[in-house]
C-alpha cells in the first residue's frame, strides 16, 4: 500500500509577473514530502480550478501581488464549488492588506500568508487543513 | 458516485479521483480498474523521452494541439496527457511543472492532463502510470501522450509502455549525445531533433544520423530492440517485411516549426503498425510486461507478508558483517519458512 501524497496545487492568477515566492514556497512544500502541481504565471481563475479538477489536488494555494485578490479569489472558489470540488482547501499568499484577510476567509479561504511568514507555518496549516479527509 | 461508470461516459472528475486512487494503490482503485479494463485498448498511446531540457513538454503541448486542430479533412482526436516528474528520494515530495508549458491546452475540454510523481519509480515512469493510462483509454481518448521523466541513458520503460516512442534531442548537449546512443536512441521509433533553430543543429543531426545508420545495419532494428528478446519469431501468425526506419525530425516546439510534419510520422507509424502486424505484437508484449510487473510485486508483497522480520534483520547483519554472501542469503531467505 502506497501512502496518501497531499497534492498541492500552486498557482498565481492574474497579471503580475513575480513567481519568486511562488517558486520558493513549492520548493518547501516539496520539501515537506508534498506532490506540487505548479502551472506557472498568469492563469486565469478558470485554468485553475480546470487544473485542480485534473490533477485532483487536496490544495490549492494561489499566490497574489497585484492587489486582485478580492477579484480572483471569490472567483476560484466559485469555480471549484462547481466543479464538486468544494473539499479542496485554499490558501493564499502575497501582499493581502490586513483589512482584506478576515473577508477572504469568511469566504473560505483557508489561510492567508504575507511577507515574513515561515514555510513552515504554511506546510503545518496544511497539513491541519486536510488531516481529516486523509483517512 | 460509481467512478467507473461515470469514466465510460467521460467524467473528468470520476477520471481524477480513479487516478488517484490507482496511485495511491487502493482497494477501490484496483477495483475501478478491474471495472474499465474490457473498455480499454482503442487509444495510440506515445511515448515522449529524452533528456532534461530538450522540450518535451512543450512539444506534446504543440502535438496535442496538433491533433485537436488537424488540417481540414481530418477528425480531432481526443487527447490525453500523462506527465511525469521525478520524487525526491529523500523527503518523496515533488515538483510537477509540466503542465507550465502545456497552457495552450487550458480551457479545451477535448484535453486531460494529468501529473504525476515517479515516487520512487526508475525508468523514468511511475508504477502507477500503466493504470492511468487505461483510465484515459477507457474514457475516450483516442490519443495518449506519456511524458517520461528527464532521461538519459537506461530509462527505457517507456518503450514497453508505448505504442510510439519519440526521443526528444536538442542541439547543444554536445557529448552528451555519445552516451545518449548507447542506450536511449535505440528505443526510438522517431527522433525529434528540437530547438532546430540553434547552432550545432546539423552536427547534432549528423551525430544522430551516423547512430542510427549503426543502428539500423543491424537486421533486428525493424523489430523494436526491446522487444526482440525471446520473441522473435514465436508469432507465426504475423509475417511481416515492412521496416520501419526511425526518422529524424527537426522542430522548434516553441513556435509549432515542424510540428504538423511529425504529427504526421505519428500517424504514419500508427498505420505502419497496423499493417505490418506490429501493433498487436506490441500490444502483447505490452499488457504481459505488465502483468510481469504487477506479479513480481504481489510475490514480493506475499513474501514479505510471510517472513519473519527478526529473521530477515538477522540474515541482513550476518551479511553486513560478512559471515554470509548475498547470495547466500537470499538462499536462506527464500527457505524462511523452513527455517521458523
């Protein structure tokens, strides 16, 4: 019996053209003995959600500098629901102003990561996310 | 949800969590798969290889849009893509990028594209990847794109896996190509000479030429080396003269240059397999390396099922310290059972 790999889904919707954060927080997740999906720059909610549906990934987590993220994210979420996927988990890292992460978690949004925050803490919150439906 | 019974009729989400389930070697899996297997066998599957770097991704990227756009007179064909990247040995995780270079794909529902982890696999391709391809087989799609890891000399796996295997060369790799002949160009059933539109494209080219012209003096050549050993000639019902001589094709899989000429080598070695009995001959050859495959793991699962850990930790130490051979060894771990 092979053991249960968490699929991560790591994504950066929208327009900017930064993956540096991106790239590092794969590397980490990988390091973590996770499996991630990464697709690259500027995809759009729907390759997203498309991408995830595919690869049946546990996570996904967008990665978000342009200040979009009140647009992209809601949009991702919707998409997954109408996928059947509404039991994968999304995270978010980036620049988020602070009076933007309480909405986006009311949306459903899982965590919420800005500058300073240790691969570490992301790799536990997602294996806290998904520890339920491991089993 | 019955996930077989939606895969027949093409659910893309039934499709990803079967695939899930055969990687991660479930009792439902291996019943999904038990379910789809009378459905399976209509797809050409092609294999992609060569060495890290040279443009595989980005050429089934081209080819696949290749085959859902072909020149008017055609039918598009459905494709799938099977992806696969290395594990790392250490912690098992992975990177999986190819779906980077395949974004010209998104948003086409005629597309499946799947990742996957070798986790731990040699070969260039995972253990799990033969079920995947049956469940996009048995799905519907006609063409089946199997994207190996980055290899170089010995991962040849995918030569028994495939129905058409291409080598993936770029120009520039220099002595690379030396030890490339050796073990990977002889897989080959079409070179792809990639990134046409860099220097060294014709010495890269000649070196290829002159290997395969090597090759092909060899009167096994037409028969696929890996598929020579021990069944040769034990299928009288196929007689066959065609011979099959691996071309070589210039692309530059970034802008779609050559594309359309080796989509039609594709297709054209499909029907050269029909036609000369190759096809089935593969096909056998194929599901029983299969099979092969799926036994080997289940002796060794009973086996170990069977054997005392204590007793193989004792034989294990008295072979570290060079009381007994290896060999020896597994002679006594073979008797285990004699021996408790």
């Amino acid at each position: 019996m092979t053991e249960k790999k968490i699929r991560v889904l790591v994504a950066k919707p929208g327009l900017d053209g930064h993956d540096r954060g991106a790239k590092v927080v794969a590397r980490a997740l990988r390091d973590a003995g996770m499996e991630v999906i990464y697709t690259g720059l500027r995809q759009t909610p729907e390759m997203i959600a498309e991408a995830a549906l595919q690869e049946d990934v546990d996570v996904v987590g967008l990665s978000i500098l342009s200040g979009a993220h009140m647009a992209l994210a809601p949009k991702v979420l919707e998409l997954l629901k109408t996928n059947q996927q509404e039991h994968v988990r999304v995270f978010i890292g980036g620049i988020i102003p602070d009076e933007d992460i309480q909405a986006l978690k009311d949306m459903g949004v899982v965590g919420v990561y800005g500058p300073g925050t240790t691969t570490e803490e992301i790799i536990g919150d997602i294996r806290k996310a998904i520890s339920g439906r491991l089993n | 949800m019955n996930l077989a019974a939606s895969i027949l009729e093409g659910n893309r989400l039934a499709i990803a969590r079967l695939m899930t389930q055969v990687e991660n070697d479930t009792v439902e899996g291996l019943a999904g798969l038990e379910a789809i297997f009378p459905h399976t066998g209509q797809a050409h599957l092609i294999g992609v290889t060569g060495a890290p770097g040279t443009g595989k991704s980005s050429l089934v990227n081209q080819l696949a849009r290749c085959f859902r756009h072909p020149p008017p007179g055609k039918e598009p064909c459905r494709v799938g893509i099977i992806a696969v990247d290395p594990s790392s040995p250490f912690s098992g995780g992975a990177i999986l990028g190819d779906r980077i270079r395949m974004r010209d794909l998104a948003g086409d529902p005629g597309v499946f594209i799947r990742s996957m982890a070798t986790r731990g696999s040699l070969g260039g391709i995972a253990k799990a990847t033969s079920g995947l391809i049956q469940i996009l087989d048995a799905a519907g799609y006609q063409t089946i794109f199997i994207e190996t890891v980055g290899a170089g000399q010995a991962e040849v796996d995918i030569a028994r896996l495939a129905h058409t295997t291409l080598v993936v060369e770029a120009p520039g790799l220099g002595d690379d190509i030396q030890a490339i002949k050796a073990g990977i160009l002889e897989i080959a059933d079409i070179l792809v000479l990639n990134k046409a539109d860099r220097p060294g494209v014709e010495s890269a080219e000649t070196a290829l030429r002159s290997a395969l012209r090597l090759a092909s003096s060899n009167e096994t050549r037409s028969q696929h080396p890996e598929y020579i050993e021990g069944n040769q000639a034990d299928d009288s019902t196929v007689t066959s003269n065609k011979v099959w001589s691996p071309p070589i094709i210039r692309t530059i899989a970034i802008d779609g240059n050559g594309i359309e000429v080796l989509a039609e080598k594709i297709e054209e070695h499909r029907c050269f397999l029909k036609e000369s009995g190759e096809w089935k001959k593969r096909e056998k050859l194929r599901l029983q390396s299969e099979v092969d495959a799926l036994l080997q793991r289940t002796l060794m699962q009973q086996w170990r099922d069977k054997m005392s850990v204590m007793l193989y930790e004792k034989i294990l130490s008295q072979v570290t310290n060079r009381k007994i051979s290896t060999t020896n060894a597994v002679k006594l771990l073979m008797n285990g059972d004699n021996i408790q």
